[in-house]
C-alpha cells in the first residue's frame, strides 16, 4: 500500500478529471464540482477508444458527465453501450447512495458481457456516509470494510484473467464531514497496485497526475502522459 497526495482543490469531480487525464484542475479548468461539460482533455477512454481498446465504467454520473455527454440524462445516459462514445459500456447512477454493492455487480456484469480493456469501477457509500457523520466515526469505517468485503467478491477472479488492478481515491475526508482544503486527511489516499506488472520493489512516490499515465502504459497506449518511475516490472 502506498499513500498519494490529492492535488488541489481537494473535490470530485476536479480530482476525477486529474486521474483519468492526468491534468490538475487549473490545466482542466474542472475547478469545482459545477463545472458541469466534457472534458478538453485527452483522457484515458479516450485515448483508448482511439487506438481499437474497448472501455467500460460502472461509476457515478459525473463520470458520464465528463467522458461521454453533459448534462447527464438518466434516460438516454444511464445504460450504454455505443461504441461512438468514449466509454461505450457503462451503468452509471446520479444517487449518492446507490449501493456500493450494486456498483460492483454493473461492474462485473460490464466485464463479463464486454471483456472490457479499462474498466473503471467507482462507488461512491465512503463519501456520502463521510458526509453524513464525518471521517471519525463507525459509519464512514464500516463502509471501508464492506467495500473491502465486495471487493473481495471479483478480485482474485480479476488477477486470474490477468487484469491489472489499481485501488486507489480521489480525496478524503475530514472530521466535520466535508473536504476540499488542505488538512493532510483531506489529501492523503491510499494507493494499492494488484498485478504482475507492478514492481514489488520500492520506488518514488506517486504522483496524482501520474496514475493515468502508469494506466496508460499498461493498457499499451501511444501517448504523452507523466509516468511514474520504477512502478512497472518492465519500464
């Protein structure tokens, strides 16, 4: 496990755009969390699609917001499967609450209807419970452990398939229920690397804007994103 410094400001969508473009949130101009169009990045899915990579994400609505079409429409929007579109297979949910389970499950059933390249796998409960009781509390810590729960469902079938995984956050979360400053618990998130392809041995610390990169290069992608050092067993 490795921990990471969040870039600033310490919000969602600002921070979404950072890992899957590797932009910070000046360079995106995603300042805040009503910044609400696509990107004017070249993002991982798209950077995939381009180069014949199938792409998939089972996340929140904002996701869809940024990668596919803005605003988002539950309609037309929640279900895809459009190989025009950035991310061509997805469930995505606009409900703070939809269940971190249920997340989990539109992921699998993603992966093994499409046999997607990059999967994107976000649920959002350790948020929306952080918000609601703060980070020092029963609630926000039992979510962390059913996610870990859930998570063990899928994972040791993902490694077998030979799918990279890499588990990590956008921010945390502070005492008072909120974030979006500069307190280390704020900023602070672990960063785990699951696979062959990551070195066990030790190397820099990673930055945010690095970790859609370090994807990149595993999914075998032409492009110009920061990488990280000594992260990957061939690199």
């Amino acid at each position: 496990m490795h921990m990471v410094q969040s870039e600033l400001p310490s919000m969602s969508r600002p921070l979404y755009e950072c890992l899957l473009t590797g932009a910070t949130p000046l360079q995106s101009g995603i300042i805040h969390n009503k910044v609400v169009r696509r990107t004017n990045q070249e993002s991982i899915f798209a950077l995939a699609r381009a180069q014949g990579l199938v792409t998939a994400a089972s996340a929140y609505h904002w996701v869809s917001e940024l990668y596919n079409r803005a605003p988002f429409d539950p309609v037309r929007d929640r279900i895809i499967n459009d190989e025009s579109l950035d991310i061509q297979h997805g469930v995505f949910y606009q409900w703070d609450d939809y269940p971190d389970e249920a997340v989990f499950f539109d992921a699998q059933m993603l992966l093994q209807r499409y046999a997607p390249d990059f999967l994107l796998i976000h649920p959002m409960n350790i948020d929306d419970q952080g918000h609601h009781f703060g980070a020092n509390c029963a609630q926000y810590r039992n979510t962390v452990r059913r996610d870990d729960i859930y998570l063990s469902y899928f994972l040791g079938d993902w490694l077998k398939q030979g799918y990279q995984v890499i588990i990590t956050t956008d921010h945390g979360m502070n005492n008072d229920g909120t974030h979006g400053g500069l307190l280390e618990i704020e900023r602070q998130v672990p960063l785990a690397l699951l696979g062959d392809a990551f070195s066990r041995e030790r190397f820099l610390p990673i930055k945010q804007t690095e970790i859609c990169g370090l994807v990149c290069e595993l999914l075998g992608l032409k492009h110009d994103k920061a990488l990280p050092q000594g992260v990957l067993t061939y690199a």
